[in-house]
C-alpha cells in the first residue's frame, strides 16, 4: 500500500470499528414504549360506548383501573420493550387539576398533562402538548414505539414529527357504536391500527348512581381494605397454584386487567362497600394482594 494512503487507511479502521462498537450497544439497548392517551376522546368514546352517554357527568370512569388494564395491552403487544410512562391529557380550568385528575397524577408511572377548558368545556392546547411530548421523546430516542389513544385529526402532526426521528406511531381506537370516531387522515398516518372494543371497556365504566353498598355501609378503614385484598390473594393462590403466581410476579406492580377486576368485585362482595371512584383504597386493596402473595414466595 502507498505510505501517503497508510494514514487514511488507518483512520478509516477506526472509524469502522467506532460504527461496529455503536451498533453493538444499540443492539443491547432495550426498547422503550410510551402510551399517550387523550382523555377527551377517551371520555367522549368510552362514555358513549359502554353508558351511552359522552357527557362526563352521566358516568364513572375507573382510570386507575383502565390504565393498568391499558399497561398490560401494551405488555403483550411490546413484548420485548418496557414502558417509560403513560401520559394523560386533559383539559382543566386555568390548568388547575381537579380531584380527579390529581388521583390520577398520583398513580405511578403517570404524568398528566393539561391543556385550558374553554367557557364550552372544550379542550384547547392538548394536541400541541401531545406533539410536543411525541417529539421530544422520539428526537431524544428514549421511546422506540407510542401507543396514541385519540382521534383527533390535529394529532397527524403530532404522529409525523415522531416518525421523522425513528419512532413507530401506534394508533388506538375505541370501537364505536355506529360510524368512526377517529379522524381518517390520522389512521392514514400511523405505523398500525388497533380498536379496542365493549368488552375491554366495561369493566371501567359504569353509569352515575347510588352504589349498591354506599347507602347503607361506612367507608372501610384501610387496615379493613388491606386484609381483605390479602385474604383474596391468599384464596387466589389456594386455586392457582404457585406456577400462576410465578407468572404473576414478574409484573408487579400492574396485574392484568382481568385479575385486577376479580379482585375489585370480590373486594366490593366482602367489603360491602363500592371501591369505584376510590382510588386510594384500590392501592391499599392491591397492596394486601401483593404483599400476601410475595410472602409466599
């Protein structure tokens, strides 16, 4: 080889053996999913769904619930990817969380989001929050994949500034009773489509009414709370062996969603008492579950 070439040989091996290096690590960087769910259209779909109502005020949403019930959908579909965080938008007045949404903010693995409520209680600001948070993450690679629950047809440039960085934009829908309620132009756009139907929702909503245990029963102290989630998972295990709980385990804290609505129900039965809308007695019931469970193991 020409000693005038030897130099630039050189450096060209260096470099090649930097790019093989980088690629190396890449290859070992796990996969990270993000899911990003506009509480408006999910309200607005969900409500009408399941309640047959999008007014709010005609029903209860379980959020806490559906959010874990959303975490693990994600679980399955991402098999090979962990979860940064989910993301929640909503409008409030003056950006002031209501009781609600700061429950909801209090949940881990949770950053709500808010936008202004104009004086129509219409959301405004959202999408470009969405956008904003889509582009980051995907620019600054700490997502590979998002789960976008909305319908909204002003999110396209919200999936589009992701996709410019890398990252794959999944689109979920909430089946609807008749027609469409997401934008066309937005399920042109996105990398894969998904609905998800009654089934999935109504364990989450439920129409706005007197509980069947509230009227006549006071609330349960939270030692009550944590015992009966303990005494239920101690009748869990006595039915499904350790081999489920090994299956179990590796998914704390989130159980799937069907489990997590057995442990309600029957919670509710022994309890007396409505846990809908409690979402601080729901940690505590989940809590006496998992404790009662890893104390076997």
């Amino acid at each position: 080889m020409n000693d005038d070439l030897a130099p630039l040989s050189a450096r060209i091996d260096r470099t090649n053996e930097l790019l093989t290096r980088m690629l190396a690590e890449v290859a070992k960087t796990p996969s990270t999913h993000a899911i990003f769910v506009d509480a408006g259209y999910l309200y607005a779909a969900a409500g009408r769904l399941v309640a047959g109502t999008e007014d709010r005020r005609a029903f209860d949403l379980d959020a806490e619930g559906l959010i874990e019930a959303l975490i693990d959908r994600a679980r399955t579909i991402f098999a090979d990817s962990r979860l940064l965080r989910v993301y929640w938008y909503d409008g409030a007045r003056r950006r002031i969380h209501t009781s609600e949404q700061q429950s909801i903010a209090e949940l881990p693995d949770v950053k709500v989001r808010l936008g202004n409520l104009n004086a129509n209680n219409q959301q405004k600001g959202v999408d470009s929050l969405i956008r904003s948070d889509l582009e980051s993450l995907a620019r600054h690679r700490a997502i590979s994949d998002a789960a976008l629950l909305g319908g909204d047809e002003d999110l396209v440039s919200a999936v589009e500034a992701a996709q410019g960085y890398g990252a794959r934009v999944h689109l979920w829908g909430i089946e609807a009773p008749e027609g469409r309620n997401q934008a066309e132009p937005l399920l042109w756009e996105v990398d894969s489509q998904r609905t998800l139907d009654l089934d999935f929702f109504k364990p989450y909503v439920s129409r706005r009414a007197a509980g069947p245990y509230e009227a006549t029963t006071i609330r349960p102290t939270r030692e009550d709370v944590r015992f009966v989630g303990a005494q239920i998972a101690a009748k869990w295990l006595a039915e499904r062996g350790r081999a489920a709980l090994q299956e179990l385990l590796p998914g704390h804290p989130y159980l799937p969603g069907s489990v997590d609505q057995d442990l309600l129900v029957e919670a509710e039965v022994l309890l007396q008492y409505s846990l809908r809308g409690q979402a601080d007695l729901r940690r505590v019931l989940r809590d006496g579950f998992w404790e009662h469970l890893q104390g076997q193991y």
